[in-house]
C-alpha cells in the first residue's frame, strides 16, 4: 500500500478587548509570540522570526499580523486532524499564559475563523498540503469537480461577508474565491491554486487553498482523507475528475455554498447537471472500486466508510448532520437564535435580495455607496425609484421595513456568533455544545491530543525533527535553527538533512556556513 | 467514528424549495426531534454574548492581510 502525506496551515484571528472597545492588538499578537519563545521548545525558523517545535510543528507571525502554525507533515487523517487539534491547544495555553501576564487589562481571545466581517474584506487561510508525484498541470481538472462539491461536508457555514444583510453560506471563504485557477494566495485567489513549492526532493506539492477552519472532528477527517484519495487516483491515472468537468467552476461554487439543502444541479460541460453530492458520490464511488489497489493507502476503506456516511447525513438534509458537521450546526444556531430574537429566518431571503438592490444602486454615483443603509430607507432616500420597486413587493407580502431595521440591528450580533463559534477555549460555542455533549463529532482514533503537543508523529521526517528539537532546544550555543528540508547548528556546522519526506534515519552532513545561518552564530 | 452507527432516514429530508425557507424548516424538524443542540446553543450563545459590544469585537479582531 502507498504511503501519503499531508499538513495543514491555520492562520488564527487574534481579538483584543479593553472594557466593551476594541484595543491595539498589534502589541498584543507580538508579544504572544515572545512568549511562544520563552515557553515553547524550540528551534528558530531560517526563513521567518517563528520556530520548529518539538512536535515537528511550525509556529510563526504571518502577513497581516496574524499567528499561523502549520502541523508537522501527517500521514494519515486521524494525525492531520490531531495535529490541528495541538495547534489549537497550543495557541489557547499561549493565550492563557498571556492573559495570565496582562491581568485583566485586556481581553485575549482565540479564534478558528475564516472570514473577516469587520468590513476589511479579508479572511484568514486554513490551508491543505498533499505531496504527490504526478504532472501538477494535469491536476487542476481532476480537482476542481471535488473542491466545489465537496463543500456539502467541507463547508464551515456562515454569513456572506459581502453581504450587508444577512445571507448564510455554507462556506464564507467561498466569497473570496475569484477564479477557477490562479497562482495568487492572497488576492484574486482560485479555486485551483498552482503553487507547487514541494519542500523536498522528488515530489511535488497541491496546496489547497479554498478550505476552511473546521471545528468537527468528522468534517476535517473525511476533508483530509477524500482529498487524500482524489489526489491518489488522479496520481495513478484513474483520471477521476474526466466525467464531472464543471461548465463553470466558480459559478458552482457560488451554487454549492449558497445551498443548504444541497440539492442544487450544477451544469457540466455537456448537456449534462449534477448535485454536488452525486458529485461527491462519483468520486468516492471510484475510491471504493479501487480501495484495495497497491496506490491507495491502508486506512482508505475507513476513509471511503466515513464519506459515504457524511454524504448519506447531508443528504437527509441539515437537521440530520447539525451534530456532526460545522456549517448544519451554525445554522442550528442562526435559526434557533433569529427565532428567540423575533426574526423570521424565511423572510431573510427576500430582505437579502432587497439589500443587494440598494447596496447596488447605493454604490452608484452620485451616492456611491458613501452612506449607510438605514439611511436609504429613510423618508429622504437617495434611491427613491429602488425604494419603491421594493416597497411595491413588501405591500404584496406584507411586509413592513421595521422588519429590515432589526435584521439590520442584529447584524453585527449573528455575526459575532459565527465568530464565537469557533473561539478555542470554554467560550467558543463549539466548545460549549461539545462539552454540553450534544455534538457527535469525534472520530475514534482522533486522541492523544497533549502528547501531539509534544511529540511528532511516528513516522517520516517529522519524526526525525521532532526528535532532534526535542534534543537541540536547550541548547542556545549550538544557535540550532532549521527550516522544513533541514536543522543546522551554525555553531557546530552540522547539518540534518530532511529534504526526503519519508526519512527513517537521521543523516547528518557538514557544513559551510551561510546566510541567516551565518548571522545567527 | 460514533455517529457512523446512525442510519441517515431518508424521510427526514426537507421538501424542495428555496434554501433559506428549507433552513427554516430546520428549526422544526430539530424541534420535533427534540434536538438538545437548540437548548444548548441557546445557553453557550446567552453566555458568550453576555455583555458584549458585537461592533466592537468585529473591530477588534479584524485582519490586515491573510492568505
């Protein structure tokens, strides 16, 4: 059986508060760093002011002052979801240890999130790494079909970020992809990205950039692992994606996220539509007929086992998966919240559409979007014609714009819920209905989280990092300092070598010294 | 793996429509199966907005870049 291997980047929100106001977190996310430093096992990262720690894990200040920790390279979905899980434990200890430092001056929070709703219009990544061996030019049209339908499990639920009512999505990051393929990360960003960085010798590298921050245990399993195998089979010329090629992949997203019965055709190339979930089912349906073949990996029928199970819970709807996967259970959360709140989550469509109208003839001149909305339904409203074109379809049904004026005032509170949700620590709302035992999330196996803070995985290069950190870190005169392909001592001039992802053994080299390395002796 | 043992009953579907009507069925179906998830989200969303500014803590997380 083949081995595969995978990693996973999560970039954290960091939230400061004084009181009831917002305060400066840029000392806030520095100093957090200074204490992952001072507290944490480590060795320095040659390319960033982060480090290596003893689990074989990354910790480092990312672009737009955010906090990101990538796993050690996993071979297999139960420590991929493990790993994350240690990073999230690791973060929240960091928080705590600063908290305890700043007293109460100021409020620390933690967060697995993926879009901003602060109107800055950004987001924060959680991305996937899949090592692989085939043409990375061939991949794109075996991937996508799976990218856009997997997000009926994938999908971390929320709100439309462009949006300025209240529209929910299953998948929030969704409105920040731009394309279908592109080699951006940062802006203009596709479903398909081609960065192709491998961090070794002899393989190439599918960085995936489209997912989200899960909180279900489940979801984040079955992401790794279906992925794991669509890539498997495209490697072994299965050419999975050939029969699903979507006619537009970025309108079927735009489909898929936007429908949370998960019923929606999405039109091929071809004559021909499918659901994202007949999709999924395409794709697992080939997974399962080669499951035994020497390309797979060993845990692929459990893999295959629990897809087919996810797929058969979205389908009977959101109810039946709100305790298993993330964007069901928010919007348990949303419905159940808008109903104690008086609002009428039905309605919230035809609010939505009346919202986008307004918003659009808002941003036009003379307006040009430079007032708010309340305004535009006030008695002096700049867009009269598109007023009453609205207001002739509220007579029809009803409808009263006091109805809006409370979504509109509740906005802000149902988008802190989606941030809440995934707060680490006994705050978040995930933590709290897990702990209320309410959730049915976990995966047997998914364990041993303290000691995944600690200790690598047992097997690959990871291995040998861990083990060498673990050794190296108290050390301050060796200077130890690696990236992902090696640990270097410029002190001692030695050199472990890790640019093979499946070293068993450590292989030590002399060297000259250079760069950054030369500058921290 | 706990909720693979659960059969998904393919009567539980919601009937076609649009998807924010069909998620306001949701609020039904979950009540009639005496889903405990609603009660529990009610308390941990009563606790975790207790006193908060949401404005303000949208501000106070936002992010200036991010991949």
């Amino acid at each position: 059986m083949s081995d595969r291997l995978l990693g996973v980047e999560t970039e954290y929100a960091i939230s400061a508060m004084a009181g009831r106001e917002a305060a400066d977190r840029q000392p806030i996310v520095r100093h957090l760093l200074e204490v992952a430093h001072s507290t944490l096992p480590h060795i320095s990262d040659l390319s960033s002011s982060g480090m290596f720690l003893e689990n074989a894990a990354r910790l480092y200040l990312d672009c737009g002052l955010h906090v990101e920790y990538s796993t050690p390279e996993c071979m297999n979905p139960w420590d991929a979801v493990r790993y994350v899980e240690a990073g999230h434990r690791t973060m929240l200890d960091l928080i705590g240890k600063l908290s305890a430092e700043r007293l109460a001056e100021v409020e620390t929070g933690c967060y697995r999130v993926n879009v901003d709703y602060s109107g800055a219009g950004s987001t924060w990544g959680c991305h996937e790494s899949y090592l692989h061996r085939m043409e990375p030019e061939l991949l794109p049209l075996h991937l996508i079909p799976h990218l856009v339908s997997r997000v009926v499990y994938t999908g971390a639920g929320g709100f439309d970020p462009f949006c300025r009512g209240l529209r929910f999505t299953l998948s929030p990051r969704a409105a920040h992809i731009e394309r279908a393929i592109s080699a951006d990360s940062t802006s203009d960003r596709g479903i398909f990205h081609t960065k192709d960085e491998p961090l070794c010798a002899g393989h190439h590298r599918l960085h995936v950039l489209c997912g989200e921050s899960l909180c279900s245990h489940a979801a984040m399993f079955v992401k790794f692992g279906a992925t794991s195998l669509v890539v498997a089979m495209a490697e072994a010329g299965l050419s999975p994606g050939e029969a699903v090629q979507l006619a537009s992949p970025l309108a079927a997203l735009r489909l898929v996220a936007a429908d949370a019965e998960c019923a929606a055709p999405l039109k091929l190339k071809g004559p021909s539509r499918m659901t994202a979930i007949q999709i999924q089912r395409h794709y697992l349906n080939l997974a399962e007929l080669h499951v035994g073949d020497a390309f797979m990996p060993l845990w692929a029928p459990v893999v295959c086992k629990l897809w087919r199970q996810v797929l058969d819970l979205v389908e009977a709807g959101p109810a039946a998966a709100a305790k298993v996967l993330d964007w069901p259970a928010k919007l348990a959360l949303f419905v159940g919240h808008a109903s104690s709140r008086g609002l009428d989550w039905e309605r919230l469509a035809f609010w939505n559409d009346a919202v986008d109208r307004m918003t659009e003839a808002m941003a036009l001149p003379p307006q040009g979007g430079k007032f708010p909305l309340e305004q535009a339904i006030g008695i002096e409203t700049p867009i009269p014609d598109v007023v009453y074109e609205i207001e002739a379809r509220m007579r029809r049904k009803g409808f009263q714009w006091d109805e809006l004026r409370q979504i509109l005032a509740l906005r802000a509170e149902f988008l802190e819920i989606d941030m809440r949700f995934g707060q680490l620590g006994p705050r978040g709302l995930f933590a709290a209905l897990d702990g209320a035992g309410v959730l049915d999330h976990r995966v047997s196996g998914v364990d041993n989280i303290e000691h995944a803070m600690k200790n690598p995985p047992n097997s690959g290069r990871a291995k040998l990092r861990g083990a060498v950190v673990k050794r190296v870190a108290g050390d301050r005169e060796g200077a130890w300092c690696g990236d992902w392909q090696r640990i270097f001592s410029p002190k001692y001039r030695r050199s472990l070598d890790l640019s093979d992802p499946f070293a068993q053994t450590e292989v030590w080299n002399d060297e000259p010294v250079s760069g950054r390395a030369a500058a921290l002796q | 793996m706990r909720f693979l043992q659960r059969i998904s009953d393919p009567q539980q579907r919601p009937a076609s429509g649009d998807g924010d009507a069909n998620s306001g069925d949701m609020l039904q179906q979950l009540r009639s199966q005496g889903n405990s998830l609603l009660a529990a989200g009610d308390e941990a969303i009563r606790r975790a907005l207790a006193g908060s500014n949401s404005e303000a803590f949208l501000r106070a997380s936002r992010q200036q870049g991010g991949e």
